[in-house]
C-alpha cells in the first residue's frame, strides 16, 4: 500500500500523511527530511548555496527511490511536480493525493512560517498565486484524486482520505475506521 501526498508548501502534507500514516498502522516518509538527513543540513541552506537545480537533482534521486520501494505514505516536497520524471514515479508507484489549497488558504496559514525559502520574498501572497498557477496543473495531472483543504481539521482531512482509498478499493472498508470515535 503505497500512497503519496502532493500540493503546494503549507497544504498539510506532512501533518495529514504523519495521521493518516498512524491511522492505516503505516510506515510514514517525509521526502523534504530524507533529504535533509541526507544533506545534513536544511533544504533552505542547500537551496541557497547550491542553488535550486542541484536541489532538484537530489529530490528526484530520493522520489526515485522512494518509488523504488513504493510502501507507506509519503509526503513529497511542494515542487516535486516540476520534474516530468518525479511525476511518472509518483503516479506509477504510489496512489496520489493533492491536498489542494487555494493561495488565501495557504498565506493564512503560512504567514509567520519563516522556514520556507519560498516565501521569503517582499509579496508572499503574489508568490502562494503564481506557484499555484504554476504548479496546480501539475498537481492535476498527477494525482488520483483531490482534496480540498480549505478549513477542515487535519483528523477530517484524514477521514476523508481513508474514505477515498475504500472506494478505490485500495483498503478493505472499515480498515481505517477511527479508534477514537
């Protein structure tokens, strides 16, 4: 059982694979750490000594290997989507989900996050609309299916995964029913 998470930086991917993960009693990867233990240092270092190419050479070598053992649920860095080559092996391999986030959703969100290279920039909000016109494309064309994230709780975000996966048949029913409720 292989399922990736796609979407853009602040769309949840790590909060909602890291529950969704614990709920299906599923090893969870997050690619943007396997490359940061890997670099040794943080992606926003590396991204600005060695630029944003080299970055991207690294995460396909890490989606590759990813896809490679293709087990779990992974959550992928937000512009994994750009490389033709990482899009193949996340659709191939895993059955994909883009957490779909609109630009407003994602600043509201993001705006006292100073960890994100990408958004380190004068107009933050100009930035969240042209990589979401650049990138939800992309998005498109990889997932399997799309949720919306809008203002549900990470925990209904998760149900409504789990729901998904059923009626792909990729779970028995009921195997990811909720301990707690």
């Amino acid at each position: 059982m292989a399922v990736a998470l796609i979407g853009l930086p602040g769309a949840g991917k790590s909060a909602v694979g890291r529950r969704l993960a614990q709920r299906l009693q599923l090893p969870f990867i997050d690619s943007d750490d396997l490359i940061e233990r890997r670099i040794g240092c943080s992606i926003r270092d590396y991204f600005e000594r060695e630029g944003e190419q080299s970055f991207r050479d690294l995460e396909q070598e890490v989606i590759a290997e990813l896809a490679a053992a293709s087990h779990g649920i992974v959550s992928t860095g937000g512009g994994s989507v750009l490389r033709e080559a990482n899009r193949l092996q996340l659709r191939e391999r895993f059955h994909v989900i883009y957490l779909r986030s609109s630009p407003e959703d994602l600043f509201r969100r993001l705006r006292h996050d100073v960890k994100r290279p990408l958004l380190q920039v004068a107009d933050p909000l100009g930035r969240l609309h042209e990589l979401y016109s650049a990138r939800d494309p992309l998005y498109r064309e990889t997932a399997h299916d799309v949720v919306e994230t809008g203002r549900p709780s990470v925990a209904m975000l998760v149900n409504i995964i789990v729901m998904q996966l059923e009626m792909a048949g990729l779970i028995p029913p009921g195997t990811g029913s909720d301990p707690h409720h």
